[in-house]
C-alpha cells in the first residue's frame, strides 16, 4: 500500500482528499493535519466520514511525520505550505499541491498575481501542472504535481480544443465562469455567508482573476503563441459546481464540423471528460456532475455573429480540486486512473 499524508485535511478540499481515498484501493492514509482539530477524531471536522478513518485523529503539521510519507497531498492554503512542499520534495517525498504556490511556470507571475516573490523558481520548472488532459505524459513519474484551480481547470478544458486546432480568430477569450460558494472555503467571510450568498448572482475580481494566468499558461502552450484570457467568476447560490463559458470569433472559414472534430479529437479516449451535444435533449451543467471527478464539455457557435462558446461543468471540490489530484496522482504511479474516482455523479 501507498502510505499518504494529506496537510490541511480538516477543510472542504481536505474533506474531499478524505472521501475519495478512503476507498483508493492503492492508498492508506496515515497522517493528517490540521491546526483547529488537532486531536479530534476525522468526524469531527468531517460527519459524512464517521466510519472511516477509525482510529485516525488530527495532528498538528510535522515535516517529520510528512517525511514518513510515500506521497503528500498538501490542501494548505497559498502560501502557508510553500516551504514545506520545497522541503519534502526535496527528500524524496511525492507531493501533490492542490494550492497555487508552484502552478505558475514564470517566477514574475507570482509577484503579480499572489503579490510575493517565489522563492524556488527551479522547483517551477519541475513542477507538472496537473491537468491529465494536457499533462498525461509529463505526470507519470512526477515527484511534484501542482493540481490546477478549479475555475482554471473549467475554463482550460473549455476552450483548450478551440485553441488546439486553431479556430480562433486572434486567440483572445471572455471566460464567464459561475461558481457554487464552496469554492470559497469552509471558513465564512461577510461574502460567502450564507444569508449573503443565497439568491445572490453577482461578480467577483472582475478586473482579472489570477486563474487567468493559468488559463493563459496553459492555452499558449497548446497554441504555440500568446493567448489572451478574461476570465469573470461570478457567485451564484448553488454549493458546488463551477460553469465555465468561453466565448471567442470563430476563424473565417471554420465551420461547425470543424469544432465538432475538435471537441472529439482533443479528449478522445479521455477517462473522465463527456463531451454533451448541446440542444433540446443535451446542456452542459454543474447538477449533473456532483460529486463526481466528470467534466461536461460542450460547445455552440452562433453563425450569424461568428461567435463560438466552449463549455465546461465540473464539481469544484472533485474535479476542481481533490478528484483531478487523485487522477492526477493515479497517472505518475502507472495505476488505474479511475481508482478511488470511478463511480457515476449524484442526481438529483
């Protein structure tokens, strides 16, 4: 068995690394952290896992403890795990980190979009941005995964075969993202609380949400040139889910096939992508991927304007964060990249 440590396993993040390892058929966990619950049973944190984990309580975080580890799944927030992913990776240990601290590939993009100087620029280099669907080869054998965000995640799988095959006019996207108020975090701020949050439909960072960066990183290496993102998150009152629109011009001359053969060349053989025909019987949404490590693709292209959308829905908390690691973490170690993930989502 693969002995596995999850950092900051009492949040909505670290629930969900939680829940799905706990029938990873290859994976035992041993050790996990948390400031709050140090000592208290995993229920404590966590009621829809009592049953699981008996035995298992809450440590405080021990760099010693971690070093025990065959791989770390790190759910700290930015910044706080940064030294301590360094360090482990740096001994041998496996770690995937579900923060932003080592997505980026250029060391200036932290100053401006995180606002602090990244101490370990050569760790960037080795980091594998943790996207299967883009990074497959890369992630076998990788010592160091950096999951993607999860509106990230959403608006790359978007418009990424729209990039791909080249169907844009000048490689310039408007991403509208909605996103479930799980997103942000088990700890309520005046925005998220739920008397604020419930019926509310409104925008957030709308002058440039740093998971443009990745959007961009990773779209430009598809297209082999820059590509421009925008991408506007919106609140809306579901939980879970994020939406991903991406809208663009559609190339003179390309057609409706052409997006078609895109969409289906860009994620045959994909494990968890279901590519949706969207219509009368068809739409893309975040309700019928809940709880699932799924992402509904799709795409509509309005001839009369030219406009082409690229959809993407995926559950925030799996496929946006603790299901994407674990696939992810399935691929470097050669197992089932189902294992632990291969169950249909909930509905209703």
């Amino acid at each position: 068995m693969i002995r596995a440590a999850v950092l900051g396993g009492s949040g909505y993040t670290g629930g969900e690394l939680l829940r799905l390892l706990a029938t990873h058929p290859s994976v035992e966990v041993f050790y996990v952290t948390s400031r709050e619950y140090a000592g208290a049973p995993i229920h404590f944190a966590h009621p829809n896992l009592r049953g699981y984990y008996r035995g298992l309580r809450f440590e405080k975080l021990s760099l010693d403890r971690a070093l025990e580890a065959d791989v770390v799944f790190s759910a700290l927030p930015h910044g706080v795990g940064l030294e301590t992913t360094a360090k482990l990776v740096e001994s041998g240990v496996q770690v995937v980190d579900l923060s932003a601290d080592y997505r980026l590939k250029n060391p200036s993009a932290y100053r401006e979009w995180y606002g602090f100087e990244h101490p370990y620029p050569d760790l960037l280099a080795r980091a594998v941005y943790g996207l299967p669907e883009l990074h497959r080869d890369e992630l076998r054998g990788a010592k160091l995964i950096a999951s993607p965000g999860c509106n990230a995640t959403a608006a790359i799988l978007a418009s990424a075969p729209l990039v791909k095959h080249g169907l844009l006019e000048d490689n310039r996207l408007i991403v509208d993202v909605k996103a479930g108020s799980s997103e942000r975090g088990s700890k309520p701020s005046r925005s998220s609380h739920h008397p604020e949050r419930e019926g509310a439909m409104r925008p957030y960072s709308p002058r440039g949400h740093r998971h443009a960066a990745e959007a961009e990183q990773e779209l430009a290496r598809l297209a082999g040139g820059e590509v421009r993102v925008s991408l506007i998150p919106h609140a809306v009152s579901s939980i879970r889910g994020v939406l991903a629109s991406a809208h663009a011009w559609l190339r003179e001359g390309a057609t409706d096939m052409d997006v078609a053969r895109a969409f289906s060349e860009t994620y045959r053989g994909s494990r968890f992508i279901r590519i949706v025909a969207i219509g009368a019987q068809g739409t893309v949404d975040p309700k019928f991927v809940q709880g699932s490590n799924y992402a509904d693709v799709g795409y509509a292209v309005e001839k009369r304007i030219g406009r082409v959308t690229g959809f993407a829905a995926i559950d925030n908390l799996v496929r946006g964060a603790a299901g994407q690691a674990i696939q992810a973490f399935n691929i470097s170690r050669d197992l089932p990249e189902d294992a632990g993930l291969g169950y249909p989502p909930l509905h209703p």
